[in-house]
C-alpha cells in the first residue's frame, strides 16, 4: 500500500505542476525582427532652380519655401525604400520682373544607410547619413505665363544627414539634387525650355525630423555589426536552450508545447500528454483513477486516495486576482467529485487560499471566492452542497513571495475530506 502511495502521489504532483505550467506558460518565445523598420519623415527648407528660367527672371540665391514629406521602409539596417512629396513656390528676385510658380512632385526613391555600410558605429551612434535617389513625376503651375500646367517626369537623388535625438527622433539635414525631363515651360512660367530632354536642375536644402514608427526600442538607421552579432548570438542561445529536453519526454522544449509533461506519461510529437476524451486529464492517468474506483469494496484503495486528497496532491489553481479556476486545473475538483459519489458518506472541506500581494482582508475574501467557485463547480456536477464546507484561510505564506512561479503555486484551492 505504501508503494502505490507514494507512486500516485508522485503521479499527482507532477500532474499538478503541469496543468499549472499549462496555465502559465504562453507560447514558445520567437525571435522576431529586433528593429523597426517604418519611419515618418518631415522636412521644410529653401529651393534654388538653376536651368530653364527665362531670360531677366531669377529668383534669390536660397529662395522659400521648399517642403517635404516621405514614409520609409526598411528592407534591413542598410538598404530600404521610400515614398514621398515635395512642394516647391518659386518667387522674384528683388529688382526682377514678379512671377509666381509651384513644383509639386512625387517620387519613388532608393536609400541606402551609408553610415551603416561604413560601419559609423565604432566611432558613434549619434551620427548617421542617409544616401537616396529614384524617380518621379511633377507638375509645374502658374496663374501668370502661360496660366496653365506643366507635367514631367524626373530624376532625384540627395544625402540626408542624421542626429539621433532619441530611438524615436532624429533630427535630419538634406541636400537633394532634382532633374526633370521633358519639361516644356521655364520655372518662372514665362517662356519655353530650350535646353533639350533633360532640362530644368532644381536643388533643395531643407531641416526636419524623422519619426520612428514600431514596437521595438531601436530603428533600422540605428543597428550596428554589433547588434546584429547580439542578435545572432541570442537566436544561437535559443536553439541551444531549446535542444535541451526538460521533462524527458522524448520532444525537445524548442518543440514541447507542454515542458513539464509528467514523467512516464505518453506525448504526442509536439510535447503534450496524450488526452483522447480531451477533458484535461492524461489517458494514463485516467485509467488509474477508473481502476481505483472501480474497487468499491476494498478499503485499503479508498484510504489511499483520501490519503493522496487530504496529503495536499488535489489543487485548483488561479490566476492573479481571479475567482475563476483555471481550466486546466478544473481535473482537480473532478478527482474530488469522483470520490465523493464513490463514497456517499464522506464530505469535504473546500479550502481557498492566496497569495501575499495585496491587502491581507481583501486576500482573505479572494481566497473564500475561490473556494465559493470551486463548490458551485462540484454541486454542479451533481454533489449536494451539504456535504460541502467552504474555508477561507486568506494568504498563504510558505512561499518566497518575491517568486512569481512560488505565488502562482499558492493561489490555489485544496481539499480535507472526512
């Protein structure tokens, strides 16, 4: 008798911190991307058209308003892809004939982080340089000249300078360079182009902010050799630790989708205990249960399993702050129902407990709600609720209550038959 004690008190608790493990533990962790890879670019400046004015017409040497706005994706930390749109006013000169005019152009560019490819992270990770050039279409518009609309298309190319301000900001300087092909009217709007296909050059220099989008702390601008070593060496780790096979089931944890499967118990090939009527409890384990009551007359099984209710082995579990048992430990009140209607002259103590955070009267009520829920469970399940005591015992405080997996242990309901 002893033997088959300790056995299924062995079995009992292993079964117990699974189920618990199954409540607590999420997911395998996967290594995602370790940067963002979106980035919102904002900037305004001066413009300066050096072909295809007019004769007599000019504007200032660094003429306003220039502004820009792009969205840009990056493929990894050195090459990526942005959208964006720029407007450009163009106005006289003092002392030169009035004109007013508008460049508006869109355009699909390249970039590549220059700091990155030259590796500016030995010496920095505040500094950073941006290299992009694409193509494009634009409009040219005046209500004065010919009054009317000029479509082209063009070529663009430009560096932007960087100075990360935060892994959120960074303050930029650009200087771009903007060709237009077939362009049939002047900026000013006042004549014809006469340069050819490629015909009028317009530069921008202009200030702004770039704003990094996404979950992760650093931006794709700012990931050196040495965060992506980092990063190979953390996907290295995870493999090493994942070939390790913890609960000895034959599944390596990388794989298990239940770690702390009990011991002996049938897996299937992700890891989890073979549970064919999926009601919680593994088959095994089951067949024991249905053997020992199937023993009705034999006195010696019955006080091995009050024995193995009254030693502690049979828990609910919950979660922080919860009421609400948790459904993989809900085998726990079965186990208890079964031998209750095996043996109709027993009852039972339901007793709640929880863990120390919190207030302590508040901790007591939580665990007598606990207890409260797991009893509406059995009387649900078909046992009168007069064979069935509720005790609140508040805080348990046998664990480590800086432990989160100790709190989690305590957070339980147990059981005294009589």
């Amino acid at each position: 008798m002893k033997k088959k004690l300790v056995s299924a008190s062995l079995l009992l608790l292993s079964f117990a911190a699974g189920a618990q493990n199954m409540a607590t533990t999420s997911t395998k962790p996967n290594v995602d991307q370790e940067y963002n890879k979106w980035s919102l670019e904002l900037n305004g400046g001066v413009n300066k058209p050096t072909r295809t004015m007019t004769p007599g017409y000019a504007t200032e040497s660094a003429n306003f308003f220039h502004g820009d706005l792009g969205v840009r994706y990056m493929f990894n930390p050195k090459f990526g892809l942005k959208l964006d749109v720029g407007y450009d006013q163009f106005k006289e000169k003092k002392n030169t004939p009035d004109f007013e005019s508008r460049y508006v152009r869109a355009s699909l560019q390249g970039v590549v982080n220059v700091g990155r490819a030259l590796n500016f992270e030995t010496w920095t990770n505040t500094f950073g340089l941006l290299a992009h050039g694409g193509f494009g279409v634009a409009q040219i518009s005046t209500e004065t000249g010919f009054g009317g609309q000029d479509y082209m298309a063009h070529g663009i190319a430009g560096l932007t300078g960087q100075i990360r301000l935060s892994n959120r900001v960074a303050l930029t300087g650009d200087l771009t360079g903007i060709v237009n092909g077939r362009q049939n009217w002047n900026f000013d709007g006042m004549g014809n182009t006469t340069t050819g296909s490629f015909d009028g050059v317009l530069l921008n220099a202009s200030v702004g902010l770039t704003f990094y989008l996404g979950k992760q702390t650093k931006h794709a601008d700012w990931v050196g050799e040495e965060d992506r070593i980092g990063e190979l060496e953390k996907r290295v780790d995870l493999i090493e630790t994942g070939l390790i096979d913890s609960d000895k089931d034959g599944v390596a944890d990388l794989y298990d989708l239940e770690p702390n499967s009990i011991a002996g118990v049938a897996v299937n090939t992700k890891g989890q205990s073979i549970d064919t009527n999926q009601n919680g409890v593994p088959d095994e384990l089951e067949s024991y249960l249905d053997k020992t009551y199937e023993k009705k007359g034999n006195n010696v099984t019955n006080n091995t399993v009050e024995e193995l209710i009254n030693g502690g082995y049979v828990n609910v579990y919950f979660d922080f702050n919860s009421s609400k048992p948790t459904n993989s430990s809900l085998s726990g009140v079965d186990f208890l129902v079964k031998y209750l209607k095996n043996n109709p002259g027993k009852s039972a103590d339901i007793i709640g407990y929880a863990d120390e955070i919190g207030n302590t009267e508040y901790n007591t009520e939580l665990s007598r709600k606990r207890a409260e829920a797991v009893k509406k469970v059995a009387v649900n399940a078909g046992i009168d609720a007069s064979r069935l005591n509720v005790i609140a015992n508040g805080e348990d405080t046998s664990v480590n209550k800086n432990s989160k997996e100790a709190r989690q242990i305590v957070r339980r309901v147990t059981f005294q038959v009589k």
